[in-house]
C-alpha cells in the first residue's frame, strides 16, 4: 500500500508532461493558422487551441478519454448502430474492435498454451526430443518472429482461411515458445532428493508427473502464461495490420494512421493497453489463487 | 511423390538416428551438436519433400530450394534492406534506448521514491502492446530510419530499465558495508562495486531488446517507409506474391536476429566471466 503515493505522483507526471508535449507539439500548427489568418496570437490563445484541434499531432489526455468514451458507451447505447438500437456490436465502437482482437487472442493462447505443455511434456520425458529441439526452441526466441505476420495473413487468405483463425494461429505462436520453455523448466524443478523418494515408493512414470513434476510446474507455468498472453496479444494486434483487415485493434490503428486520425489512434491503443493489462492482471488474479491453494503462495 | 516418400524416409531415419545418438552417446560434445544439426537438416528437407511431392503451388509455400536461390539472386536488394532497417532504423535506437535506460536506471536508484514510483509503471508498460505507437512515431519523425529509430528506443526502454533497477539493488548490505568501511565516495561505490553487481542484470535486458529492437524496427515499416527496407519489401512482395522474396527476408531477418543476440551474448561472456551462469564454459 505504501507505494500507492509514488506511483500516482508518476502517473501524475506523466500526464504533467503529456499536457506539456501537447502545447509544445502543437503549437506549430497553431501560429501557422494564425500567421495564414493575419491574427496575432497571445499565450492564452495558443493553450486554447492547442488542446482543442480536431487533427493533433499530440491529442491532450483528456481529447483521448473522450473519444474512448464516445467510441464505446456513447456509440453502444445512443449510437444509431449500437447495441442499443439494433442487438448487435456497433462496428464502429471500441468494444467491437476490442472483441475481435480479444476472441482471436484467446483462440491463439489458448491452443499455444496447450501445444506448448504438451510439447514441454514430450521433452521432459524424451532424451531425443530434447536434444534436437530445445537448441531449436531457443534460438527461435532470437528471430522477429513478429515480423512474418502479415505474410501468414495474406497466404492464409489466398487458400480460403480469413478472420479469426489465421490471427489465432499468429498468437498461438508467439504464445507458445514462452509457454515451451517455462515448463520445460517447471517440470525440471524438482530436485534429485525429491525425484529419489519417488523412486523408493516405486512410483511410476507417470505417478511421478501427477504427483510431482506437474505441481511443482505450477508457478513456472503462471510466470510464463503473463508473457504468453502479452505476446498473444501484440501478435494479434500486428496480425490485423494488412490492408484488408476491416475489424480489430490493429486495423483501427492502420485506418487512423492512413487518414491522420491521431486520436482515433490513441484510443485504439490505450485501449489496447487496458486489454493488456486486463489479461495479465486475471492471470495474476488466477496465479494468487491457485497457489494460495496449493499452499504455495507467492 | 517420390519426392514425399523420400522425405518421409529421410525423417524417419533421421529420429530414429537421433533416438539411438541420445541414448548411447549424449555425453559426447560433438553429438550434442550433430542432434539438432542433424533435426534442422530434418525439418528443411521435409519442407522441401513436401512441397514438392505434393505440388504445393510456390505462392503459397516456396521450397527452401527455391528461396536460397531467390536469396542468392537478389543480393543487392537484402544488402540495401538490412542496412536500412538493421543498420539504421534497429541498431542506431537500440543504442540510444539502451543508452537512456541505463542512465535513468542510474538516477532513479538514488531514490527509493521513483522507484516504488517508476518500477509498476515500467513492468506495467513492458506487458504493453508498445508496437502500436509506430503509427503515431511514424507520423512525427517521417518516414526514413529516424521514426524506426524511435519506435525502437520506446521498445527496449523499459525492459532494460526494469532490469537495471534490479541489478543496481543486487549488492548485499555486506558488500556495501564493505565500501564504507573503506570510505567509498558514492561514484566509487557505484563504479567499482554496483555497476559491475548489475551486469548480468543488464545483459538479461539487452539480450530480450535485441528481438524487441528488429521486430520494432520492422513492423515499424509497415506503417510508412521509403521503397526500402525489411518490413517494406516484406509488405509489398506479399501483395505481389513474390513469396521467395518473402522467405529471402525473412531468412535476412533471422540470421540477423541471431548473430545479433549472439553479439550481445559473447560481450556478455567477456564482461561477467565472474559470474556463475558463465563458469566452466570457457
């Protein structure tokens, strides 16, 4: 509790500075409208202006939580196409971008999550599987992988495969390698001393994974479940970025970046950031009460 | 088909070798790098097999036969691309963002304050989908390799920053205890005493920004660049479907993601051969 005051002191200073940037960055546009109008203007006039334009370069803080407020409970219950009036997500509302960004996220995390436990299982148990693949898995970690996204895209599409599957297969596979590598570890964690004891209950194989290996995994798996589903998330961001994408966080960006819609684009993106934050707090949430119960508390 | 079949038999015996290598020899130094050469070689030729034996049509999925020629032909192109996203846009912001952590790294540890402050904020933003501000950097910087520059310097602040900290805090009290026994001024405890506690720390940061570094600096180019550069050849030969121009890229991409990370791991070897991690591995 005790950091509560520091860390609002910063984010005041951000937004200190935030309000700074945006007189600073505007007020160019400013004097040239001034200059081209033949008007003078004073200070005050400049304040005005700067953090009321329509086509910032830098949107005040405040412009940025009216247009999320606008793009999401305004355009949902007032919108002529909101929820509202006509049953269905309003197309251009936040809450339908972030939806669709959000149900591919989870599709990829959930099935990279899956594919990389069991592979990290397969590795534990086979010497082979080990030494061929974990140099693989690593070095992989070093490559953009980030990068090859809109090419999955647009392959995908030109044989028949759109919407949510290709972007669940770009976060499933930025999810899955953390996910690999984080439990390969966890089912490594316990030591010879614990492994010999299960020896003298003449446990097998797969007593020995049930009762040891897969517990004491658990707080590698959380660790690496929090950067999975931030990497899920950005990969899905990244992987609506093509032209052609018409739904999603990523597109949202794309389209404020083509017509300079600075703000539509800040909104996007602290919108964005919350679902970031979002998904990683429940997993956070699910983390405390998991080993809470398993007497493991972190 | 021959070609598939051939694949599919080439697999089988290559697991098979890998099984009987594993089990008999996995002390051996040599086999230890013969296995995953040896499941590399593996996966190429199955993609190759496949591609082939089952007449996968190359806008979809080119052999790698086809992509090292494609490599190979167009030189000049991946020479220009790597040197304006890797040379330019990527290194030149990795420096400074580096640079710039580690200096307010510095500051900040002389206030418990900022730090109780700072350090929520910056593993807060380090989860953050931080490629999203390409737009927006793109917008102010223009197009050339200064706006990749700044997505990049945005990208690798915080995770070496958060890294830093901890490091800077890694001395026990009876090491600082020591400094001042000997009385130490504050820039000679920092010197010769907390600034070399942090390296590993500091590694560990730079090696997660050396990825985060080339995916900014490429995904940055999607958002508006000049007729060069990785992540401008890689969107406009998709939308020509010059797929082995693609992979040629993406191949560029990959080596230069490794040799890099490698870079920063053999500095880190000479730097912390103190440590533990790095015993015995000389």
């Amino acid at each position: 509790m005790k950091s509560v005051l520091p860390i609002l002191t910063v984010v005041l200073a951000i937004v200190v500075l935030w309000y700074g940037a945006t007189v600073g960055l505007n007020a160019q546009w400013t004097r040239d409208q001034a200059a081209r109008a033949g008007v003078e203007v004073g200070f005050s006039d400049i304040l005005r202006d700067t953090l009321s334009q329509t086509r910032p370069k830098l949107p005040a803080p405040h412009q940025v939580v009216a247009e999320l407020w606008q793009s999401t409970w305004m355009e949902e219950v007032y919108g002529r196409r909101g929820i509202v009036q006509t049953g269905s997500l309003s197309n251009r509302s936040l809450i339908y971008h972030g939806w669709v960004t959000l149900s591919a996220t989870m599709l990829g995390f959930a099935f990279g999550t899956g594919l990389g436990i069991l592979l990290a299982i397969g590795i534990v148990h086979s010497k082979a599987m080990d030494m061929s693949f974990m140099p693989w898995a690593i070095a992989s970690q070093t490559v953009p992988i980030l990068a090859i996204a809109p090419m999955v895209i647009v392959v995908l599409a030109s044989i028949g495969i759109k919407g949510l599957i290709p972007k669940a297969i770009i976060a499933a596979y930025l999810s899955f390698f953390p996910v690999l590598v984080g439990m390969v570890k966890g089912f490594r964690a316990p030591d010879t001393m614990q492994l010999d004891l299960l020896k003298t209950y003449n446990a097998s194989r797969a007593g020995t994974f049930w009762r040891l290996r897969l517990p004491s995994s658990v707080p590698y798996l959380f660790a690496s479940l929090k950067v999975g589903i931030a990497a899920a998330l950005v990969g899905t961001i990244v992987g609506e970025l093509p032209a052609g994408a018409s739904a999603g966080l990523g597109a949202r960006l794309l389209s404020g970046s083509y017509y300079g819609q600075t703000i539509q684009i800040w909104a996007a993106l602290l919108a964005a950031a919350t679902l970031a934050a979002g998904l990683v707090m429940i997993v956070g949430v699910i983390e405390r009460a998991v080993l809470g119960r398993m007497g493991m508390r972190a | 088909m021959i070609w598939a079949w051939g694949a599919l038999a080439f697999w089988a015996l290559a697991t098979a070798g890998n099984v009987w290598l594993a089990q008999n020899h996995a002390r051996n130094r040599a086999v230890r790098l013969v296995i995953p050469a040896l499941f590399g070689a593996t996966l190429l030729l199955l993609w190759e097999g496949m591609v082939r034996g089952l007449g996968v049509s190359p806008v979809i999925l080119p052999p790698p036969s086809m992509i090292g020629a494609r490599i190979a032909q167009s030189l000049p192109i991946l020479w220009t691309d790597f040197n304006q996203t890797i040379l330019k846009g990527a290194l030149s912001g990795y420096f400074i963002g580096c640079a710039a952590a580690v200096a307010v790294a510095v500051v900040i540890d002389r206030s418990p304050f900022l730090q109780r402050g700072l350090l929520p904020v910056g593993n807060f933003v380090a989860a953050l989908p931080i490629v999203g501000i390409a737009p927006i950097l793109v917008m102010w910087f223009g197009f050339d390799w200064q706006s990749k520059a700044a997505v990049v310097v945005v990208m690798v602040f915080f995770p070496v920053l958060v890294n830093m900290v901890a490091g800077l805090k890694a001395t026990d009290a009876l090491q600082r205890d020591q400094m001042a026994t000997w009385s130490a001024s504050y820039w000679q405890g920092l010197l010769k005493l907390r600034l070399p506690a942090a390296m590993p720390f500091l590694f560990n940061g730079l090696k997660i920004a050396t990825t985060l570094a080339l995916i900014g600096a490429i995904v940055a180019e999607f958002f508006g660049s000049p007729t060069r550069g990785m992540g401008f050849r890689i969107s406009t030969a998709v939308g020509q479907l010059d797929l082995p121009l693609v992979w040629a890229e993406i191949a560029v991409a990959a080596l230069a993601g490794s040799a890099f990370y490698g870079l920063v791991a053999v500095i880190e070897r000479g730097v912390t051969f103190w440590h533990p991690s790095q015993r015995g591995r000389a």
